[in-house]
C-alpha cells in the first residue's frame, strides 16, 4: 500500500507540475496586455512600454516561466503586474475561505446524499423514489446561478432570515461571520447532492441484489443495521471517486456562487484577474486549484484501498 | 468612458474643469476663502454604513493616481482632501486650500494651505506635501489620468512654494478653469513618501484606514482630527464589492447594503415601490455614445455621417435602452440641460429616406460593411450596439457586432472605426480639451479642426461668462454638424441607498461626500 501511495504521490507532482507549466504558456500567448489594462485606453505607447519593461512583460515566456518556477520553489509566487500586490497576500484571505465553504459544502452535499440515495434506494419505485428521483434530476439541471438566486430569493428576501451578500466574511463581526457563509454553501451542497444522491441510490440497488445481503436478512439481522453495516459501506467505493470527481465541479460552482454572493474568495479573485489578465495572480489560482483536484483524487484512491482490502493484496 | 476602460468612474475619472470656475472669476478674481467645513452637521453621531459597489477590482489601490474603478475613487475622498472642494453645479470651495487667487491673466494660481490641517499620521500638513503630490502625478511614469490632465498646462519647473502655507502654480498657458483641476480626484493630496497603497495610505480625509483587500472591499474609521469640525458623524464605512447587479440591488432593498453605486435600469421599479429604499439621481446626464471615426473613409465624407445619425431614432433608443430616463440629444457630448447647450440646436431627424439619399449621393447606394466594437463587460453597451445595427441595416450599411472581452475592448479605442462608448457628464470645457480638442490623446471620433481648437483656447483664456456661454455654443454646434461622432441621448444615472441615510451629499468626484451623513 505504501508503494502504491508513493507511486500516486509522483504522479500526482507530475501533473501539477505539468499543470504549472501549461498554465504559464496559455496565460502567457493570449493576444492581450495586461499593461493596457492596467493604465487604460488613454495610456500613451510609451507609458505602456514603460509599465512591460518594468513589469518583465518584454521579457520571453520561457525565461520567465523558469524564473517563475524558481521563485516559486522558493515560497515566493510573484507580484500582480497590475496591484504591485504580493500574490500570496491577495490568494491568501480568499484561500482560506474559499476552503472552508468549499468543505462546508461538502460536510452537507455528502450525507444528505446518502441520507436521499439510501432513501429512494429502499422504496424503488414507489412514488416517493421516483418524487425524489425527479428533483434530483431537476436541481442537477439547475445551473449553479439560478441555484443561486433561488435561494437569496428565498431566505434572504422573501423569508429574510440570512444576509443576501457574503461581505461579512472578510469585514463581519461575531455572527456576521459564520452566516456570511450560509447562502453559499448550501448553494454548492444543493448544486452537488443530487448527482452523488443517485449515485448512492444506485449502488445501493446493486449492493442490495448481492447473496451476502440475502444471507443476512435470511440470518435475521436488522434491515436497518444490514444497510448502514454492510449494504453502505460497499455501496460506499464508487461514490468515493464520485465526491473526488465532484471537486471540479465545486471549483466550477465556487466561481458563481462567489459572484453571486459577492462572497470574498478565491473564486471571484480568479475572475477578476482573468477578466484583467493579471497574469501570476492567475497562474497562482489555477495551480492551487490543480493542486486541490490532484490531492483530492489521491486522497479518494488511498480512501478506496483503505476500504477495499482485495485491492491492498 | 472614462479614459481606463471603466465606464462607472468615467465622470469621476475625467472631471477636470467647472463652472465654479466661472462664476468665481466673473464675480472677482480674489476669492475669498469660503467658510466650509464650518457648518455643523446635524445627524446623529456613530455607527458603520455599508457601502456597496459592483465594479470591485484586484487592481484597486488608494494611489489617487492610479485609481481607476468606484471602490477606490469613492475611497480616496473619505481618505484625502483636494485643495478645493467642487459640488454638482461645479461650485468651488477651499479645502485644503483656504484661499486662492489666479493672476488677472488667469496665467498664475497661488494657494494658501490651511493652518493646522493633520495627516493621519499627525504630521502638519505643508505647501511641499502638495507639491510632492503635483510631481508626482507629472511624472508619466505613475499613470495617465493625472498626467493627462496637469501636464498640457504645468510643467514641474512651475510649482513653486514660497513658504510653507503658499503654492504657487504659474501655467504653459492661461487657464480660467485650473480651479476644477485641483478639484480632480487624482489630486487628492496622500502624505509624502507613501510606497504601500493598499495597506498604509495616509492622507487628510475624514476617515482613516482599517482595513484593505483589492476587488473585495475596505474599512475606515473616523478621523477624530479631521479638520472640519464636528465631521464626520459616522464611526466606520465598510466598502464592500458585490459583483452580481441584482444582489447588490436586493441587498439595499433588504437593508444589508445601506448605500451603493449605480444601479441597471432593470431595477428602477423595484425602488418606486418599497418603502425602505429609494434611487438616488446621481444628477448627472451623460453622452451614450457611438464613437465613430471621423478621420477614415467612408465616415470623413460628411454625406455619410450625417446619413449615419439620421437614421437613429433617438426617441426610440431612449426608451428601448435607458426606459425614458434621460434626454435625447443633438451629436453633443455636453447634455441638453446644461446651460451651455445651445438652445436652438437640434438632433438630426430620423429619416432613413434621407438617409439612403444621402449615401447615394457619396456613392454607397448599395451600402458598406464594418465592425461595431462592444463589450459585455459594461452594460448597456451590447443592447445599444445591437439597436444600431437594426437602424443601420435600413440603409444598407451591414454592421458586424464585435462582442468582446473588456482588454479587446479597450485595445478597440481609437483604433476601430466604430466603438459603443459612453462618458459621464463633465463640465463643457473639460469635454472640449478632452475629446474636442485635435492635440488631445482622448479624441476618440478623431476630429481634427483648427477652428474648435482656437475657440477652447479663446474659451479658456476668458472670463467673461457670456462669451464663454457664446464660444461654448460654437464648439458645440460645430462639432455636431462635423463630427461623425453620434450621441443619440445623454442617460440619467441612478445609485440607490436606504431612507433612513440622512445627510449624504453627492460629490461630482467620488459620486458621494460621507462627510455629514448618519445613520438614523
């Protein structure tokens, strides 16, 4: 088990840094300036010649993508070209948040997948199932926005119970804080249940037809400690590379949900910086971001071999 | 817009000149320092308001050189003062300066600083910190907005300060309108030596910084040293950035926002009708604009670009875009309502008949084909672009929609023959030497006529009111009639705040002045 986790592990280094240098030269040869940018329209040829030269903008791609590599080898991931602003001071506020709803989402989406699956798994076919199955399907159907929207209509205007906008946590005090968080997080957990809730189902359908499962029911056991004991847990291993898959569709959901919310994260730094193309402040995001989906699916193949002791052999 | 791509600050950003000027120095050319700050506001003391704003950027920085978007212009008043202070009918009052005389050839400005006034970090504020800051915003290398407007008219060589509460500006060149420049946003005064502008930018402003993160938002706390008496009221303003337009409008209808920036149109009848929120006219009509190159074939042959703008219906481009709020316009980047519209000018009909006749005549019967720049990224634009099309495609002139991003965008500017653009309003004279003028790197219909230039620098060098009413009159209708540059209508903008706000001034700079306003 140790080997195959070392060899996930160098893969793993491998495709970020793979990640890293394709990042570096797509962000690098689009047909913008961010100089431009930066100064606006009205800017003379000189002052933007002027800002390239002082910003290493003139500089080739590959000169400075190994220089980029060295410095960051170093701990240090470079200056915006626009703010003059330390990468890691602007990414490091918004990481941080951006992880804790990210997870919060996750702390939600993932029981309440099981909790639904498990649930339409032991009526199929009755209304309730197909009820369930249904507005699983129609709220996977949802994009993250409308999702979104939906709900600030919701709780915020209608039923005004949470703040419509996130603000508050980055500038909030006491409770301000937390709730802040709310809205956002159970737009991603709603945006990422439905598609793990059938997948649940599903296995649990199929887990359900095995003769160990007959085996204890003809034995006597509980249905309910037969499902939660030995139908779940198998049920259980594809699901585990499901909610690693999903972690793309989190970041992708993150994006929107941030804007929608304005909720101060990561997500709405990566969009404003593409929208700039503020160059290292994007290639910093994405690379986090490569990171967190490389290490997620590294922790899904660990947690699939912790659990299924025919593949440790 | 504005001259950095970003359209919300654009009044802000190029706001250069004003009628203050005018009225100051046809009354006398010694002005007497005016009493302000010395008014005692009346609202109730305490509390934090939330501002919110849609245009947040990573690029945001308190440099009022460099600030380009509304978080960090509305910022940079809390945090700074100008030497003068200038109000929506462009009325001068000394700030930081207490008083201020131009020569009689309008050539030399001096200005006497304030006894007393305190930076945040408690030094005396002096004639060399003003100083500092002008050549710092003539060096080119620290950004265009600032440059752009000193630098035509003050070398560096021409600041002087005799002593330490007088400044002395002597000019290129006459300028009966320098008073409004150093009313102009990038001329807020920062404390010397200030290198870190996000997080420990000094300045002599109501309110001290807390706390700052780029495209997300700020805080500031009060100045209990600022040096207008018993201002400000309020404790703190967090600036928060909200990037979706509908959550920000939802967000002061609900009361989580207490005050914002300008709100869609979409969105009017959602305030008409609650009882805790309400618009606030921004009391400025801005030029919405098709900014068409006069300089290049076929749009010089005057038979084209006057076919062009005939066949806009303006009325009907008011309602569709901006629901009526606004005014329909002759080819005028100076809005109808202003007292230096002519009031005999009119729009050009809409008559596409006329129109065809016209292209005919200068040998596009069959029409021609182009591009119409736009973006996305500021609104209205697409929509605008899109009705043109419409209009112009009954003459047989086949537009091609170029919808793109905010940087090809802004690469289109004075490089595309045909860009949807729009400006907030300004003072006649700064729209002039901005966009009138031949020698001016903003001309974005790139006219060049040597009789408009001679009437701005007669306009500037007088201070006779009705012959600046008269001059004014001039540029305006000849530019009309010579430029291809159409501007169907000047729109209304509207922002929206809480009932409850009391006290809040608009500022033709930074949209708003916190100074008096309370929360009760």
């Amino acid at each position: 088990m140790v080997r195959f986790v070392m060899a996930r592990l160098g893969w793993a280094v491998v495709t970020i840094a793979l990640i890293s240098g394709v990042t570096f030269f797509a962000t690098n040869v689009v047909p913008s300036d961010p100089a431009k940018v930066a100064l606006g329209k009205f800017a003379t040829p000189e002052q933007v010649a002027a800002y390239r030269l002082q910003q290493g903008l003139d500089r080739p791609v590959a000169e400075r993508y190994v220089e980029w590599v060295g410095h960051l080898a170093e701990g240090n991931w470079g200056t915006s070209v626009l703010s003059n602003i330390k990468v890691t001071q602007l990414v490091q506020p918004r990481l941080g948040r951006t992880l804790i709803l990210g997870f919060g989402a996750m702390l939600i989406a993932v029981p309440l997948a099981f909790l639904v699956g498990v649930y339409a798994a032991q009526r199929t076919g009755k209304p309730s199932d197909v009820g369930l199955s249904l507005t699983a399907l129609f709220v996977n159907s949802l994009p993250e926005f409308v999702v979104a929207l939906g709900l600030l209509m919701l709780l915020g205007v209608k039923i005004p119970i949470l703040p419509i906008e996130s603000s508050g946590a980055a500038f909030g005090s006491d409770l301000q804080v937390p709730l802040a968080y709310v809205l956002p997080m159970l737009t991603l957990a709603l945006v990422l249940t439905p598609y793990m809730a059938r997948m649940v189902r599903a296995n649990v359908r199929d887990i359900s037809s095995h003769p160990f499962v007959r085996s204890a029911v003809l034995r006597g056991l509980q249905p309910t400690r037969i499902m939660w004991r030995h139908i779940v847990p198998n049920a259980s291993l594809p699901v585990v590379n499901v909610i690693a898959l999903s972690t793309a569709e989190l970041v992708g959901g993150v994006v929107i949900t941030e804007s929608v919310f304005g909720f101060p994260g990561l997500g709405q730094l990566l969009v404003n910086s593409v929208s700039d193309k503020d160059i290292p402040v994007v290639q910093a995001i994405v690379l986090l971001i490569g990171a967190g989906y490389v290490l997620m699916n590294l922790l899904a193949d660990v947690a699939v071999l912790a659990l299924n002791p025919r593949l440790r052999t | 817009m504005n001259g950095d791509g970003n359209l919300k600050p654009t009044r802000r950003e190029v706001l250069v000149y004003g009628a203050g000027a005018l009225a100051a120095l046809s009354i006398s050319p010694l002005i007497a320092a005016c009493a302000t700050g010395s008014s005692t506001p009346s609202g109730k003391k305490g509390g934090t308001l939330k501002f919110g704003v849609n245009s947040g950027k990573s690029t945001d920085t308190f440099d009022p050189a460099r600030a380009l978007t509304s978080m960090p212009i509305v910022g940079g008043g809390m945090l700074y003062d100008n030497l003068l202070d200038m109000d929506v009918n462009w009325k001068l009052t000394p700030a930081l300066a207490s008083d201020y005389s131009p020569s009689s050839d309008v050539k030399t400005w001096t200005f006497k600083i304030r006894n007393g006034v305190q930076f945040h970090n408690g030094k005396t504020l002096t004639s060399d910190d003003v100083k500092a800051w002008y050549l710092h915003v003539l060096d080119k290398s620290n950004g265009p907005s600032g440059y752009g407007i000193l630098h035509p008219i003050l070398d560096p060589s021409g600041i002087t300060t005799p002593d330490p509460t007088t400044i002395v500006f002597s000019l290129k060149e006459p300028d009966a309108f320098f008073g409004v420049k150093v009313a102009h946003y990038t001329l807020h005064i920062p404390a010397q030596g200030i290198t870190d502008w996000v997080n420990a930018p000094v300045g002599t402003g109501p309110f001290k910084l807390k706390s700052f993160q780029p495209g997300t938002g700020f805080e500031v706390v009060r100045n209990p040293n600022y040096w207008q008496s018993g201002k400000p009221l309020l404790d703190g303003i967090t600036c928060v950035n909200i990037p979706e337009q509908q959550t920000l409008v939802q967000a002061v209808l609900t009361g989580d926002v207490h005050v914002s920036t300008l709100v869609p149109s979409s969105s009017y009848a959602s305030f008409d009708g609650s009882s805790t929120a309400q618009l606030i006219d921004l009391q400025s009509y801005s030029p919405f604009t098709f900014d068409v190159d006069t300089s290049i074939k076929p749009y010089s042959d005057p038979r084209v670009s006057k076919a062009m703008k005939m066949c806009i219906d303006r009325k009907k481009f008011l309602n569709i875009i901006f629901k009526d709020r606004g005014l329909v316009s002759a080819d005028s980047l100076i809005p109808p309502s202003d007292p230096y519209y002519p009031k005999d000018l009119q729009p050009f009909p809409y008559d596409p008949e006329q129109a065809k006749s016209l292209l005919a005549a200068a040998g596009y019967a069959n029409g021609f084909k182009d591009n119409l720049w736009t973006s996305t990224a500021y609104p209205y634009l697409d929509e605008a672009a899109a009705f043109g099309k419409e209009a112009w495609a009954v003459a047989k002139l086949n537009m091609t929609i170029q919808s793109v991003s905010n940087d090809a965008y802004i690469a289109a500017f004075l490089h595309a023959p045909i860009v949807m653009d729009y400006y907030l309003r300004l003072h006649p004279v700064t729209m002039f030497e901005q966009y009138y003028a031949s020698t001016s790197d903003s001309n974005t219909t790139r006219l060049k006529d040597s009789q408009i230039d001679g009437w701005i620098k007669e306009l500037k060098a007088t201070v006779d009111v009705s012959k600046q009413q008269e001059l004014s009159g001039e540029i305006i209708k000849r530019y009309n009639d010579i430029a291809a540059e159409i501007v169907p209508v000047h729109f209304g903008q509207y922002a929206a705040r809480k009932k409850k706000i009391t006290g809040l001034k608009i500022n033709p700079m930074t949209d708003y002045d916190f100074r008096e306003t309370a929360l009760s």
